[in-house]
C-alpha cells in the first residue's frame, strides 16, 4: 500500500499535476515493483507567499511524502530516489535541488484498509524487494 502527496506552489504545480503523477508512479513501479492499478496521489498546493523554502530552491520547489507499508531494501529506496530525481529533471524540468522526498514505512498492522488491518490483507504485489 502506498499513499502519496505531492506539496508545491499552486501556479507552478497544478498545471503538470499529471504529468507529476505518472512519473511518480512508473518510478514505484520500477523501483518497488508496485502494481499498476495501485494508485493514490494527493496534490496539496501551496498559495506562493505560504510557503517558505531555502534560498536555493526555486518556485518550483516540490516537495513528496510518501506513506508506505515498511519492507521495502535500501537499494530499492535508493534506486526510487535516483528515478525520481533523474525523470523530475529531464522529463518535468525540476532541478534535483527543487525536489526533496521522504518515505514513510510503517507496519502493516498500522493501516486499516477494506475493513482490515493492513497485516490481514492478501495483496497482490510483493512489499520486500
């Protein structure tokens, strides 16, 4: 399971929101082997003189959380991390210094999915890759 928000300027990020998402998603596909119908991405955007960032980023600041059950290797986190910054630069025009990621793993049994507990689910991927 995996549960995705994306924060940036408002003017900036809406107009390639799509374009956003599916980079984000074929990167998790690849990199955590993560099916293709598994999708929930959440756009917050963020008024330009609400949000405050270090001088060297630019408005196109953007900023990913992303919440996932825990499992997934450190080379699977790394090789996520290189996808996105290699797709965010060449496919989005967003600089490396412009995107920052963060992954939240938690136990399975934390999520409540489909009336369950996240460890009592059948799911149709693998978590540790």
């Amino acid at each position: 399971m995996g549960q995705i928000k994306i924060f940036g300027i408002k003017e900036h990020l809406h107009p390639i929101r799509v374009k956003v998402s599916e980079v984000i998603h074929e990167c998790l596909m690849d990199a955590f082997q993560y099916p293709k119908e598994k999708k929930a991405h959440r756009f917050i955007y963020i008024d330009s003189d609400s949000f405050f960032y270090f001088d060297e980023r630019t408005k196109k600041h953007t900023i990913i959380e992303i919440s996932v059950f825990e499992g997934r290797s450190i080379e699977a986190k790394k090789k996520f991390f290189k996808l996105l910054f290699d797709k965010f630069e060449n496919e989005l025009g967003i600089s490396t210094m412009d995107l920052e990621i963060t992954i939240f793993e938690t136990p399975m049994h934390n999520w409540g999915i489909r009336g369950k507990s996240g460890d009592e689910l059948s799911l149709n991927y693998k978590v540790n890759v």
